[in-house]
C-alpha cells in the first residue's frame, strides 16, 4: 500500500469515528472551504449531503447494487438501451477457473466505485485475488454515509466489455430531475488523461468542470435524444438520479445509476454553478 493508499485510509478512519452528521460537515468543508446549509440545503452538492443524512427510501437502493440496477434498467428502458451481458457474479473468484469468458470482459464490485479490472479470455484467478485483495471489504460508503450503496449484497460481478478492446468509450452521465434530463456531462480517457465537458440536453457546451480537466468540445452523438429517453424513463420517480449510459456503433449502452454522484463532495468550476443545479432539484418530503 502506497503513502497516499495509506493517508485516505487513515483518514477514512479517523472519520468513521465521529457521527454521521459532523462527520459530513467536516468533509464536506474540506473540499468546498465552507460549511454545508443543512436544514435548507439551496445548492446541488448540498442536497446530495442532505440526502445522505436523511434520505432512506428503498427506491435508492437498486440503484447503488450493480446487479440490481441492470435489471431496472431492463424493465425500464429496455427498449431504449443494450444491458451488458453478465457472465458470472458472486463472493469467491475461484469459481472463475470454470467459467468460459470472452475475448474481453470488466471485473468490479457490484456496491462500489472506481473499482474495475479489464481482463481478457480465461481468468488468471490468482492474479485477480491480488488486485482485488479488500474490494468487498472496503468500508468508504459507511463512511461517507452513502446509505444506499450500504445495502447493496457484496459480490463481484464479472460482465460484457463495451466497446472495443483496448479503448474506453465516451461516457455521458446524465442529470435527470423530477424525470426531467438537465444535462450531459461527457468524460474520456477516463483510464489515460480524463478530461470532462458538460453541455445542455440541446448540446450547447459549457466551461464548468467538477473533477477533472475540461476536455474538448465533441459532435452531438447521433443517439443523443435516444440516450436522453432512456435517462428520463430510468429517473422517473425519483427526484435526482446520474445516468451514466455508453453510445458505440449506434447502439445506447447502459452503464449505471447513482444517486450520490462524488458524494456530494467535488466543488464546481465556477461555483455558482453548484446553485444552478440546486435550483433543479426539489427535494422530496420524507
């Protein structure tokens, strides 16, 4: 484990010890330099922080279980969007030895994030115990208090790679509120330079960045309004949900859903607008 492997840890740690609520102050003005409104949240991020503290509907949950996400999408928008084809899914990677993969296929833990290994024909089983050594045991939702992702069942799910092998298509993840798609933020090279670019659902681009660097300005994909209704028929009923879906050869892939897009915790550039999409969003009354 590296020094800065070590330091998160540690960090998640010392957190994990202090309540929920005080504990999503303290992060949330570490990384936005002031402290979240919380009995009237106005901005985006500060309605995803109250969300987190008090929203416990079970309608978030499948939306935080990759397994479970794939199957509402099937039932939802099925029609709209390909689902990636799972070829194995559970706790012990041994029993990968026996299972007959394809050319290309993606490993990743169905309840987190930004955990995911490319492999290719039959499984090299020891290796993926090494790289994937703590996936099922790691403790950051319960620590940021991402509640829903807490009661996704944790097993590894091995599936269809999209796109061809060796690349990393372009991924819109999309803003619907109240069922309403609001915008489309596009990221590359999200396993080389990851760059981001936002633009509206009438694909006019904007300079606003959350995380990484401001990529730059690509065609209106030929399936946009395509990708939008599957976003809208997946966000319906719920008052916010991220809509993260895949366009390659013509065809819309579904990727996934979050309900906590960074937690709350990644500042926008500029920061008004951080309000422009609170405005968007209603909160509902629990």
């Amino acid at each position: 484990m590296n020094i800065y492997a070590r330091g998160r840890r540690a960090y998640y740690g010392a957190m994990a010890l202090l309540p929920l609520a005080l504990r999503r102050r303290l992060m949330y003005a570490v990384k936005h330099r002031r402290f979240p409104r919380v009995r009237d949240p106005r901005t985006y991020t500060e309605k995803i922080n109250w969300r987190i503290l008090h929203d416990r509907r079970d309608l978030l949950v499948r939306t935080c279980d990759k397994l479970a996400m794939k199957e509402y999408a099937a039932e939802r928008a099925g029609d709209l969007v390909r689902i990636p084809e799972t070829y194995w899914h559970g706790v012990d990677l041994r029993e990968l030895a026996d299972v007959e993969l394809p050319g290309a296929w993606v490993l990743k833990p169905t309840q987190g994030t930004m955990r995911v290994v490319v492999g290719s024909g039959t499984a090299d089983v020891p290796d993926l115990l090494r790289r994937t050594a703590g996936w099922l045991d790691e403790f950051n939702a319960e620590v940021l208090g991402e509640w829903a992702y807490s009661q996704a069942e944790r097993q590894f799910l091995v599936e269809e790679f999209i796109g061809a092998p060796g690349s990393s298509p372009d991924d819109y993840k999309i803003f619907v509120f109240d069922g309403e798609p609001r915008l489309v933020e596009v990221h590359q090279g999200r396993f080389t330079e990851h760059l981001e670019r936002m633009y509206t659902c009438d694909w006019e681009p904007l300079t606003v960045t959350n995380q990484s660097s401001l990529g730059p300005v690509v065609d209106r994909p030929e399936t946009l309004e395509r990708m939008l209704a599957a976003a809208a028929a997946l966000g319906a009923g719920f008052d916010f949900l991220r809509v993260d879906l895949y366009t390659v050869d013509g065809v819309v892939w579904f990727g996934e859903t979050s309900p906590y897009p960074s937690s709350g915790l990644a500042p926008f550039t500029p920061r008004s607008f951080d309000r422009q999409l609170g405005d968007w969003w209603t909160l509902p009354e629990l």
